[in-house]
C-alpha cells in the first residue's frame, strides 16, 4: 500500500465555521484519515494535515483547495504569520511505497488544477522548476501585500495560472519536502525585539543553524512572543538542540519559556534525539519502542 501526506495550509483560523466547510470538502468521500487539524487564531491560519493513498490524497486536495479559494478572501486577511493566498503552502511528503518523482506529479497535477481555477501557483522544493525557487521563504518574501509588484518581474513569474496578481486569492505554493518538524517555543514576554534577537541566533539565514527557519510573532491573547520554527531536517538539526539554544538565549534577557508546541504529526524518528537527551539514554534506540 501506497502512503502520501499532505499539511495544506490555508489563510483563515479565526472564521471556525468556515474551517468546517473546507474539512467538509475535504472529507467528502472519506478517502483519507485526517491526522491533525490546527487553527491558530493569531496566526489565523489552519493546517489540514491527512493520509492516504496519493490518488485519494490528489483528489481531496482538489476538493479542499477549491473550497478554500471559494471562501477566502486575501483582500481582508490579517494575521501575524507569514503567506501570499488563500491556500497558502501545500507540501506533499512521501510517506510508504511513494517516490520523489511520484510525488513530485501529484504536486504538479494540483498545480495545473490550481491555476485552471484562476490561482497563480509556484512549485517549491522537489518539485521547484529553478534554483531560487527551491526555498518558501524566498518565493513569500515580501507576502501577499508584495505580490502585485513581484509578479510584475519576469523571474516571478507563476509556474501555473494567470501570470497576474489575484486579489482574493493570492499565490499558492506546492512541492514535495522532507518531513520538517513545526515547532513553536512561547517566551514569557511581550518584547517583540527580545524574540528577534533569539530568531538570529537559531536561524540558518542569519548565521544559526543551517535547517532551522524561524520567526518572531506576537501572540496578542496569551500576551506573549513566539519563537515560530520550522526544522527542515531534524537528523542534522535535532529538536533538543534548538530548544536549548533558544533557552540560553533567553536567559540572557532575563525571560523563561512559558512552553512549547508540535504542529501537525512529527516523524517518530525525530523524536528519538529528545529521549536520548533528555532521558540521557544515549544507547537508546528506535526498535526498543513498540505499539
């Protein structure tokens, strides 16, 4: 058996209702199993993470994507995390028996769909059509409030769709990764400065570690800073490391760390660095664990 995931990002966590209804059209035909379902509101933005058969996976996407775009409207979106559309990043992760190159049609396949429907689609990663397309940070740069003046330059234009901005629904963003670990650390302040101090000394970009990204948000109703991660390759880059890292960074502005979360399914083999480090059983392994 085949198993592909899929984390759909979309730019709307605060309107639940409306979440309902893109889960809705997803779950239409009960062809995958929905695994996680995060909507923040001060990011106000949701992930669909789910599996399945990468056939039934392509067709639910469809399904959710379009209601997605039917529903949103970009003109009126404000939250604090990054995005340029309405369906804002859809990675496709290869999960059992798929293939990159597998993978990487189905992507393109949700692509051509896409744009039929009016969106302007950049491929990324695995599937990216050049070099600088490779990395999410630098084809959002700028976000949705750039959009219009970036697709105005050649280099940006769209792989799929109308190579004009689109108001309501923004751009989208589609390939295949490496399964990256969403990891969010809350900080017991409300110093946004504080929080981009720590973002420089953990993000790749700016001289951290090399699989980290990261950001400093606002989180207005815990009245907090949140140090937003990806790990894009959590072998070379383990998740107690970067927690460590941020928690001596902060503790040279006087701040503690309230807590932490996992957005979304982590790979169990992430995991494995977090026991041997804080279980210090560093003999530990991965075949010990049974379910």
């Amino acid at each position: 058996m085949k198993s592909l995931l899929a984390e759909v990002n979309i730019s709307e966590g605060r309107d639940l209702d409306l979440v309902e209804k893109v889960k809705a059209a997803l779950l239409e035909k009960e062809d995958v199993r929905v695994i996680d379902l995060d909507s923040d509101k001060d990011h106000n933005r949701t992930v669909f993470t789910y599996i399945g058969e990468p056939e039934a996976i392509l067709e639910s996407t469809k399904r959710l994507a379009a209601k997605a775009v039917e529903l949103i409207d970009m003109t009126k979106h404000e939250g604090s995390h990054p995005r340029m559309g309405a369906v804002d990043v859809v990675p496709f992760i290869p999960v059992k028996n798929v293939t990159n190159e597998e993978a990487v049609e189905i992507a393109k396949d949700f692509g051509k769909f896409l744009g039929k429907l009016g969106v302007p689609v950049y491929y990324y990663e695995d599937a990216a059509t050049r070099p600088e397309r490779k990395n999410l940070v630098k084809i959002r740069k700028g976000q949705y409030e750039a959009l219009e003046e970036k697709m105005k330059k050649e280099e940006w234009e769209p792989d799929e769709g109308p190579h004009a901005f689109v108001p309501k629904s923004g751009a989208t963003v589609t390939g295949v990764r490496f399964p990256l670990v969403a990891f969010n650390v809350n900080l017991r302040t409300d110093d946004i400065e504080i929080g981009k101090k720590i973002v420089k000394a953990i993000r790749g970009a700016k001289g951290g570690y090399k699989n980290v990204r990261s950001i400093a948000l606002r989180l207005e109703e815990k009245n907090m800073i949140q140090v937003s991660m990806n790990l894009v390759n959590y072998e070379e880059t383990p998740i107690p490391r970067v927690l460590e890292t941020i928690r001596s960074e902060a503790r040279r502005y006087g701040v503690i760390i309230a807590g932490a979360e996992l957005i979304g399914p982590v790979p169990l083999m992430a995991l494995e660095e977090v026991l041997k480090h804080y279980l210090q059983v560093h003999d530990f392994s991965m075949e010990q664990i049974y379910y």
